[in-house]
C-alpha cells in the first residue's frame, strides 16, 4: 500500500557546538513552583529516613520480645518460627527503606533543574514517533497536526505515524497531507503476529522505517502518545536538555490532562508522581521514560536493542536498561503536553492495573547486575538495580559524527514508501 510522501528537506547534519544557542525560559504553565516549594523538596529524603527508623525500631522491639519469651516461658515450635519470620519480614522492610532514603538523600544537594530552551536553526535532527493502535481517527489527527505545527526547523524533524491498527483512513489522510505539500510526514504499519510486543514492537518498527527514508536514521528519536498534544516548544525544550549534555540518554517532561474531571475523584492527574516522586527520580539522576513527550539518542535505543517488547511497561524498562548501560535520565517538571484521561471508570481500572502489575512483575532478567560504568555510589545503586533489566549490548558508537556516518543514506530517489 504505497504512497507519495517526499522527505528532500530533511537534513541529518551534525549540530555546530561552538555555534549552539540554549537559554533558560520561564513561560508560565500548570506546573509551577515557589521559592518554599524548592526549598521543602530538599527534605524528601525524610519520607524514606523515617520508615527506616521505625522499621528498625520495631525490629528491635520484636527481638527484644521473643529473647525475653525464650527466657520466661517457652513458646510452641510454630509461633516461635512464625515470631521469627515476621521479625525477619520488618528486617527487610527496614533495609528496603534504608536505601530508599540513601537514593533520595541527594535530594538534599541535587541542583534544581532549569527550563531550557534551544534557539536558531542550528537543532539536532528528531524523528519525531506517534505509535497509534485503534484511536478514534480524529485523536490522532489533532497530535499529528500538533507535531507538525511545532516551533522546530521543518528540514530537522520528520513525523511518522506508525499503526498498529493498520487503519485505511488514517492511512488515507496521511497520504492526502503529504500529497498537499506536507514534506515530512510518513505512514508505516506492520504485520504483527500475536501481540508483537505491543506499543514497543510499534516502536521498534518505525525506528527501523525511519533508517530507510532518505537521510537515514535521525540523531534523536522522540515519541508522543497517540492523544498527547504538544506544545508548540515542545521539542525545543526537551532537545536543550539532551543535547548539553552528552552523558544523557534521555529526557522526559510532565504529562497533564484536558479531560481530568471536577476535583478528579480517581486522582488521574497523579500530580503525586509528577510533582514530587519523578522529581525525586531526576534529582538521583534516573528519571523515568513516562511513555510519551520524551526524546532519546538514538545510540542509546540501539545500545539496549531496541525497547524491550518483553514487558508492558516498555517506557519504564527502557529507562532501566539505559542507566545500566551507564547513561543518565532526566525528568522535567514543565508542562509541555496535554493529553486525555480515561473517560470511564472500567478503563481507568485497565490502565491502573496495567501499570501495577507491569511494575510488579516487569520482565526476566537473566543478566546479572552490573555498574561499570557508573562512578557515584548513587549511580552504582541505581545502575546496580536497573541493570536487573538488562539485554544482551550490541557494539554502539559513541561519537556523534561517527553514529551520523553509520546511519547516513542518499538524498536521492525513495519517493514511494511501502506500508510495512
């Protein structure tokens, strides 16, 4: 099912560091804070300090119990293996929160970080993922024509729309924008079988489509939700951040909602998460890939094969795969998205059981932990735990014109693109 989509503008070229313009911003939005907010946050290490001393407490109490029991009376074989293991249980408990609190304690010194903003022509080149599967048509279409509308130089970014669903409509209307003059702008879907890996097996697909068209591969890969809307300073925002640092694989922002209904009974805005716990997450330098708005160097996807289509949180698990290949994640706090809710309480409960259990019982990991390359003992933490996620690593280039060099294609011909 092929059709006319030209992409002759699109331009893979390394950025000019020396040239490179990045300012802080301050626009306002939803996610704001006050001098009094910075200054509490830096006691967020104190929610995990304070369960560690009242577990150990209660060890210690237990202990101090059962000893005296022995002495005084003696207690039945079954209640003195069941005293034990639930001492044993508040143990564990207890070593759980300490290094809950060793993690969050760089919430103490961690620096805040800033809002960035990257100006000029002189931007990385993104390949913009919309993964879509069965969404209404007019859903999508509004994220496709806010991805197209971003404030972004038109000959560095290209937005494909990868679907799952294999939808002759919105196959359609693809064809018919690039056939009005949309020039970056592409349609692929794939022929699944059995689930495929899901959103990541969508993911995955449209990285290997992109490295087809003209061009080749971008430096930076970035996804947005099938509903999320974003910004129109979107992209340059989040690429300020990936591109001054080089030790960064990825950056997320905040997701906020236009469908969150009065006084939000089933607390879908999770302001928790946003507002504080994936703060604490990017304070200890591993923020969490949230599963939409975020962008990534495309040799860090490549470093982890792909995103692992083992699991159904393949956002998550993808950011654990990356900090155990010694890269960092970040989070920030800036409203740049705006998406949709569940609009019944049986699809919140879907949502929210998928989240808990894929968290729960996230993947197999064979491979045993390891931080080699992570100096701090935060990152050695972190690297040590996230690196239960690991795959098999595939040989990645490091150097940016190297990683260009190896994905460059001609410019030339490729005017017909074939659904996959």
């Amino acid at each position: 099912m092929p059709f006319l989509a030209s992409d002759t503008t699109f331009t893979n070229a390394i950025i000019d560091d020396d040239s490179l313009i990045i300012t802080t911003a301050d626009e306002p939005d939803q996610i704001s804070f006050l001098p009094w907010h910075r200054f509490v946050a830096r006691f967020f290490f104190l929610t995990a300090a304070i369960p560690f001393i009242l577990t150990t407490w209660a060890s210690y109490i237990q202990l101090n119990t059962l000893a005296y029991s022995k002495v005084g009376a003696e207690l039945p074989p079954l209640k003195a293996w069941l005293s034990y293991l639930f001492m044993a249980i508040e143990f564990l408990w207890s070593l759980d929160a300490l290094l809950l609190a060793v993690v969050k304690a760089v919430t103490s010194v961690a620096r805040w970080r800033p809002r960035l903003r990257m100006l000029g022509e002189n931007v990385p080149s993104v390949n913009v993922m919309i993964p879509v599967c069965n969404e209404r048509l007019d859903i999508i279409q509004d994220t496709v024509r806010a991805a197209l509308n971003i404030d972004y130089p038109r000959h560095h970014f290209r937005v494909i729309v990868s679907d799952d669903g294999r939808c002759d409509e919105l196959r359609d209307w693809v064809a018919q924008q690039s056939s009005l003059g949309v020039q970056n702008l592409y349609y692929t879907a794939r022929v699944k079988h059995g689930s495929a890996g899901y959103k990541a097996g969508n993911l995955n697909h449209a990285i290997e489509f992109a490295r087809k068209l003209p061009g080749g591969q971008a430096e930076y890969v970035a996804g947005l939700d099938a509903d999320m809307i974003p910004e129109r300073r979107w992209l340059r925002a989040v690429a300020a951040h990936i591109v001054r640092d080089s030790k960064l694989a990825m950056v997320c922002p905040t997701q906020l909602f236009y469908n969150t209904p009065h006084n939000d009974p089933l607390y879908q805005s999770s302001a928790m998460n946003w507002l504080c716990m994936d703060m604490v997450r990017d304070f200890a330098g591993a923020g969490w890939n949230l599963g939409s708005g975020w962008i990534i160097r495309q040799e860090a996807v490549d470093g982890i094969g792909g995103f692992p289509t083992d699991c159904l949180v393949e956002d998550v698990c993808s950011s654990m795969l990356m900090l155990a290949d010694g890269w960092k994640t970040a989070y920030i706090a800036e409203g740049l998205q705006y998406g949709l809710v569940p609009e019944t309480y049986l699809g919140h409960v879907k949502q929210f059981t998928r989240w808990v259990s894929a968290i729960a019982f996230p993947r197999t990991f064979p491979f045993p932990p390891t931080a080699q390359n992570s100096t701090s003992a935060v990152a050695k933490c972190r690297s040590a735990f996230a690196a239960m996620y690991r795959k098999p690593q595939r040989d990645t280039c490091r150097r940016r014109s190297d990683f260009l060099a190896s994905q460059a294609r001609p410019m030339s011909t490729l005017n017909h693109i074939s659904v996959h």
